[in-house]
C-alpha cells in the first residue's frame, strides 16, 4: 500500500499553521512541519543552479581513503571524481569532496556562474553572505570544514560520462581551474579575507553547466543543508518530477543504486529504512512534489517544478537564458 513521503505534514502546516502543526505530530517529526513551513512561507524567491549531472549522482556523503577515486553511477550517466595531489608532495593525495559541506561550496558556484554567464565567479563578500543565508559560519569548526572541502574541490578531477554520448564526456576536467583557497584568518576580522577574490570554474564543467542547468529553490537548500542524502534527493526530484507526463515508479533496487554506496546500505532492508528518513526532509522542502511510498519503492507523480519558469526569468536576467523554459522529457539529461 502507498503512502505519501511527506507523512501528510505539508497538510497539517497548510491547513493548522506551524505551531498548531508541531504540537500536532511526534516529537521527531517537528523538524518536518519547521521545513515545510518555512519553504511555504518563503518570499524571497531566491534560486539557486545545480548541473544536470548532479541530480543523477552524487558526491561520496563520507570521507574515503585520501587515494580512494570515487565512482558513482546514476541513471545513463556515470561520475567518476579523482582526488587531486598537494602541490609540492606529488606522493600526497588531498582526497574526493563529500559531505553536505562540498555539495553547498558547489551550489554556490554553480548558481553565480549561470546568474552572471561567465565562468569566472566572485567571492568575498558574496561568499560569506550566500553560507550565512544558509546557516552556515564561517568560523570554528564550519569554517575549518568548509576550508578543507573546498581544497578538496580544487584539487580533484571528475569525469561525467552519459551512455550512448561518451563524446560529451569529460576529459579529465575538474570542478575549478584556479582559485578557491581560502586565506589564513588574522585575528583582526576587519583585516581578514576569507577567500580569494574570485573562482574561475573549468571550461568543461562550465560549458556542460550553462547547456544543462536545473533550477533548485534557495529556502529548499537552507533547510537541508546539514542532511547531504536529502538534499541529493530534493535535487533529483527537482529534476525528475516535472518531466513526468504519469506516474513513473522506481524500484528500491535502482534507488539503492543511485543514493547508495557506503557499506550501512549494503542490504536493501537498511537501505530502505535510510532512505525513507531522507526522503521526508526532501519532499517537504519541495511543496509541489507529488511523491508515494510503496512496497515495490517510490512512485513519482507529475509535479509542477520548485522553481517557476517566470521566476527564473526574473532571478536570472543575466544567465538564466539556458534554462528551458518547459520540462524535458525524462528520458533526456
């Protein structure tokens, strides 16, 4: 028998408000009434851009062994991400992004490339700003955080490779060119640079992001940004539902495929427990999703898009010509 992924909250916070919502359901899912309410409250309107290629794999959500390449199959298209090597000590390897942490450094470039149509994104200011809407400090122990994953960023290659298209792969890219190093704090804050003044993405990366963007919402990544499984799966369905003309199910053996991988996920039945609390988080961020629960997996449900082609035009002035302004097809990147 299915069952909606998003528990029925979306309906209590629609129907009761928040505070009625919250003393309304268990203790544990008070953080799904807080997302969902949140996103449906948002008025900023604000989005944010990810590749086509990352709504069908992913980064690792662990750490890995500094040497360990990272390889991740999705649906017609496999990444492969290599760790890079310090400069200096060609035998030292830095290690493959992973965690949410990585996931939202990316976010980020990704968004202010398609937003300005150029490969070349500034930081600053800009950067500090864009974490703290997030949640994010960039102090402490976040900011030590964010600082080794975007070395890690920096260092390593990836490889996109589509079935039936291995031309449009990639040969041997990498996420940036050059850039994004943070530099060391002084204890005069006012004195202090976070980042270096500008990224420049690699030609490649950037090329396959301006001909394949897919529009997230930004109060969607605000609420998942500590939950790396909830945002992939928020990403793919950004993705997939709207492309949809009927229901479409997915079997747990091709969901394990595309969001599994560490070793707590080997048996289907963990899995399965793992994925279903990832996929509230998702769906409630995502108000529009039409998701069900079933015993044979999930059952996608044409849903309108998170992000409105009209808001797109409006955020997106600059870069947001890419952007088709009606779905794909699913069966297309």
């Amino acid at each position: 028998m299915a069952e909606d992924a998003d528990q029925g909250v979306r309906h209590l916070v629609l129907v009761h408000g928040r505070q009625q919502a919250r003393a309304m359901v268990e203790p544990e899912k008070r953080k799904l009434v807080d997302i969902a309410a949140e996103v449906m409250a948002d008025e900023a309107g604000r989005i944010g851009i990810t590749y086509s290629g990352f709504c069908l794999t992913a980064l690792p959500h662990k750490r890995l062994p500094d040497d360990a390449p990272w390889e991740k199959r999705g649906h017609r298209v496999t990444l492969l991400v290599e760790p890079g090597r310090l400069k200096g000590s060609p035998s030292t390897f830095v290690g493959v992004p992973y965690g949410a942490r990585a996931r939202m450094i990316l976010l980020y470039l990704q968004t202010q490339a398609v937003r300005t149509g150029s490969r070349e994104v500034e930081l600053g200011r800009s950067m500090r700003d864009w974490l703290q809407r997030m949640g994010l400090s960039w102090g402490g122990q976040t900011g030590k955080t964010l600082r080794e994953q975007a070395a890690r960023i920096a260092a390593c290659h990836l490889r996109f490779d589509w079935d039936g298209e291995a031309a449009a792969g990639y040969e041997k890219g990498g996420f940036v060119r050059s850039g994004l190093r943070f530099h060391i704090r002084t204890d005069d804050d006012r004195q202090a640079s976070l980042w270096e003044d500008r990224v420049v993405l690699d030609e490649t990366f950037y090329e396959a992001l301006r001909k394949h963007p897919v529009p997230l919402r930004e109060a969607a990544l605000r609420q998942l940004t500590d939950r790396s499984v909830s945002l992939d799966v928020y990403i793919w369905l950004a993705y997939r539902l709207h492309t949809l003309d009927k229901p479409t199910p997915v079997r747990w053996a091709a969901l394990r495929e595309q969001f599994g991988g560490a070793s707590s996920y080997e048996q289907l039945r963990v899995f399965k427990r793992e994925f279903c609390r990832a996929l509230a988080p998702a769906v409630n961020a995502y108000p529009e999703a039409r998701v069900e629960v079933a015993d044979e997996g999930l059952i996608l449900h044409p849903s309108p898009p998170p992000v409105s082609p009209r808001l797109v035009a409006v955020e997106l002035p600059g870069g947001g010509s890419s952007i088709p302004t009606r779905a794909r097809k699913s069966k297309t990147r």
